[in-house]
C-alpha cells in the first residue's frame, strides 16, 4: 500500500510538473517583455525618434535588470548615443551597457522570423527603423496566439503606451507591410 501511494505521489508530481510546462507551448508563446507603463517616453523635439526609441529599450533594459530605470533619460542617452549629423549612434556603450545596429536588414528572407528571434535573445525590445519613412520606434513584443508585434510609438498621437505595430506611423497598412519596410534595427549586445 505504501509503494502504491509513493507511486501515485510521484505520479502527481510528474503531472504538475508537466501541467506547469505545457501552457507555454499549449497556449502559444510571448517573446519579448511586458513594460511598465513609467518605461514610455515620447519625442518632445523632431527628428529623435531613434533617440527616444533607444532610451525606452534602456529603460526597459535596465527595469529588468532592477536597475533604477527612471535616471535613464533621453537627455543621458543623447550624450553618448546622438549626433545632430547623423542621429543616433550605429555603435554606443552607456557604463557597461553596448547597444550595436544590424544596419541592413533589407534583404533578410523573413523578417517577420527575424524579429522574432531577435525578441527571444533581447526581451528589452530593439529599436526598428524605417529609412523611407524615416521613422524609429521601439518593438518589445510578439504573441504568436494573436500573431501580433507590440510596441511603442515616439510621436505624442501614438506614444505613450503600448499598442500593436500595425497602429505604428511605420509605413504600411498591415503588420506584414510594416515588418517589410524595417531596414535596420539597434539592439543590446
């Protein structure tokens, strides 16, 4: 009777461990991260848009790490990200933290699977810009049940908060349009 009870005992725990498991690939998965509402920034000057993108990843970046994310300011990150010239930084190291830019995305094969990889390694987000546009914004979500990015958008009208990247100004009237418009993204190394 008690080989019975220890059996059905580890039976119990081997299915609470798999039941803990399984949601994940059950109910589909979420890459990337869930910022607090404090994270968001938007642009109060024209034409950082790249800036300010960058600072909300640094924010966020520093948020999961239990850093004091609130003194990462678009003001700080300027100082060693931004040039009036040229914008932001392809390459940028802020105290310990490296930011690099993949610069040419253009000709990747699936840039949707692209982002979404980019995602699992980086869930502080990465920066997508739009050379056409030209337009950054800051990409720190994908849920594969509703197949939607999320992100945060620099502009005052769509800044502020999370929203799905089809609402972005990115251009393009669908996600798939806005994904395949994305030519270069910054992320944390």
């Amino acid at each position: 009777m008690r080989l019975l009870r220890r059996a059905a005992a580890l039976i119990c725990v081997l299915a609470l461990m798999l039941a803990l498991a399984m949601p994940a690939g059950a109910e589909g998965l979420y890459f990337g991260s869930h910022p607090g509402d404090d994270v968001y920034l938007t642009q109060t000057v024209p034409h950082t848009c790249t800036l300010i993108a960058a600072t909300m990843m640094l924010r966020n970046y520093s948020c999961q790490r239990g850093t004091p994310y609130e003194m990462v300011t678009d003001t700080g990150v300027g100082h060693y990200a931004w040039t009036k010239q040229w914008g932001l930084s392809q390459n940028f190291t802020i105290g310990q933290v490296s930011v690099t830019c993949n610069a040419d995305i253009r000709n990747c094969i699936d840039k949707k699977a692209y982002l979404i990889n980019v995602l699992q390694y980086h869930p502080e987000g990465v920066v997508i810009y739009d050379t056409g546009a030209p337009h950054a914004i800051w990409l720190f979500g994908y849920d594969q049940d509703s197949d939607t990015f999320y992100c945060a958008d620099t502009i005052t009208r769509n800044g502020g908060h999370a929203i799905p990247l089809v609402e972005s100004i990115i251009r393009g009237e669908t996600q798939q349009d806005k994904v395949d418009t994305i030519d270069k993204i910054w992320y944390v190394l």
